[in-house]
C-alpha cells in the first residue's frame, strides 16, 4: 500500500491550565490522520503545546513529556521560589517539600533539545522578501502586558518594545504565556534604555486568539486549512458569594481561567474549523484532573471526529471564493 502523502496545516490553541493535555490528543488525531503542522497560534496552555509541534516533538514523545509532569510542582514553582527567599520558610521548605519543576527551565530544555532557542530558529523558509512580520515566523504567542494595557503577539510585537524579534528567546515568551497572576511571576521584557518596557501575564485572561489569527491577507483562497482548537468553558457556577478578601481573589482569578479562553467563533466560517473539545467538568487549575479525566482522549477523539466531516474544498467554495 502506497504510503499516505501528508498534509499540512496552521492551529491555533487557547489556554486551558491542566485542560492543556486536551491539546496534545487532538495534535495526535492529526498527526495520525496525516497532518503536519506549518505553523501555530497559542495562549498559555496553548502556546507550550503549539511551541513544542512547531519545534518538532512529535505528539508521542509530547504526551511522555505531559505524564511525566508533576502539575502540582509544576504550576507551585514560582510559589516555593518566594518563599525560600525567607530564611523560615526556607528551612521548613527543605524538610518537608522538594523542589518544584520550573516552568523555564523545562520549557527552555525541551526546545534546545530540538535546536530551537530564539524566534530566528522559528522563521519561515518559503516566504518573500518584505512579507509582513505576521507571515515570517512559525509560531506567535499570546501575552497581556499590564504595564501598558494591550494585548501582545509575540514575536510580532517586539518590535514595540525596541527589541530584534530573531533574538528573542522561544522559551521566555511561552513562559509569558502563561503566567497566571499570583501563581506565575509576570515576565518583564524592553529596553531599558528607551524606556520602551513590558510586563506581561497569561495571554488567554481576556481571550484566546481569533481562529483567524493565521489567515492569509491577499485575498486568495488558503493552500491548506486551518483548525482551531476549543476547549469548552465550565458552566455557571453555583458557588456562595466569598466570605473574605481572599475568597473574592480566587473567585476573580477562577473566573478569569475558566471565561478566557472561549476561542468562540465569530462566524459560521469559523465554526467550519474550530474543534470543540468538551471539558466543561474540568478547571483550569484543577491539578489533578488527568488523574480523574481522561484529558488527552477527550482531545484525541474530539479531532478525529472533526476531521472525518471536515472538507477544505468545500470550506473553500463556501467561505473563501
């Protein structure tokens, strides 16, 4: 049997948390169904899966990576780092915890491991001379910078900040991506010099990246598709008002997490290429949800379910004619 040509294709993934994992079985589904992705949009959760596929770590070796990962180290590790800069909690720290997995080392080990280390190593072989920035690189993240309140597309954006976008680390700006406030440290990128400075945070906190973040801007129809990648938000909740001023904080930040990364639709073009991926009884901060769900299946057969109707003739002749 002639073996089966393969395909390629751009996507774009929201944040999730944990849910993240969803992502990984849905890059298996395409990767068995012959799919190769060129390039890749991520916030958050998003944005480790996204940045890892365009790296080249294949969807077996990412899933290794994922059930290796103590999420509970994982996502306290800025945490203990605070407080061993207390001589008290340091020593209570040595006897009782070990050390958590830090998010940039891991990230930063898993991306040279594959030769990749700045956005220089991510950049688009086939693309013209003067093409815009949006069409040079093969990946772009997501981040919220609070210190001038915009959204940020890394490495698009750089440039507002006095900054080489070929020179910047991969690494840094996933773990942008993806700092939860009071879990992560914001990350602080600029030129001191100029003044021109960033504080950035979890890019998925307001919302995920359009489906459309990758389109083409000439007006022709696309040479392969696009798919997006929803993981559907928790219902309502029917939780009592907060009691303290602690209360009201996790309040805010469970429904920053649990609203932020909708990656809704805007039209019934984009329906034609989103997945959705139901973890509506899943948190994003519920750290040992994999133990409970089965996280990486629910994305796994949620494309393989999607891609058997899913037809790029006919999303062409209805939405890109």
């Amino acid at each position: 049997m002639a073996e089966q040509q393969r395909r390629r294709c751009d996507l774009v993934l929201g944040g999730g948390g944990v849910r993240g994992v969803a992502h990984i079985g849905a890059m298996t589904a395409l990767e068995e169904a012959g799919y190769d992705v060129v390039r890749a949009a991520g916030a958050s959760a998003g944005a480790i899966a996204g940045a890892f596929a365009i790296a080249g770590v294949g969807p077996d070796t990412l899933r290794e990576l994922f059930d290796e990962l103590d999420f509970t180290r994982f996502a306290l590790s800025d945490i203990v780092a605070r407080l061993k800069e207390h001589r008290a909690a340091n020593r209570l720290l040595r006897r009782f915890s070990q050390e958590g997995t830090d998010p940039s080392t891991w990230i930063t080990e898993v991306l040279q491991g594959q030769g990749i280390e700045t956005f220089g190593d991510l950049k688009v072989t086939d693309v013209e001379d003067g093409a815009p920035i949006e069409q040079r690189y093969r990946l772009v993240v997501r981040c919220l910078d609070i210190l001038n309140r915009r959204v940020v597309r890394l490495p698009w954006d750089y440039r507002h900040y006095d900054l080489d976008p070929d020179a910047q680390s991969v690494a840094r700006a996933v773990r942008a991506s993806m700092s939860i406030p009071f879990v992560y440290d914001p990350v602080r990128i600029g030129n001191r010099d100029t003044g021109a400075q960033a504080l950035l945070i979890d890019g998925g906190l307001t919302s995920g990246f359009p489906v459309g973040v990758l389109d083409r801007t000439d007006g022709q129809p696309p040479r392969w598709p696009t798919f997006g990648v929803r993981l559907l938000p928790r219902p309502p909740s029917t939780a009592e008002l907060p009691e303290s001023p602690l209360g009201l904080a996790r309040m805010v930040i469970d429904a920053l997490l649990d609203t932020s990364d909708q990656l809704a639709p805007d039209s019934p073009c984009d329906e034609l290429r989103t997945v959705r991926v139901d973890l509506s009884d899943v948190g994003t901060l519920d750290l040992d949800a994999d133990e409970e769900y089965d996280l990486f299946s629910d994305g796994y057969e949620a494309m393989h379910a999607f891609l058997e109707g899913f037809s790029l003739d006919e999303y062409r002749d209805r939405c890109r004619t």
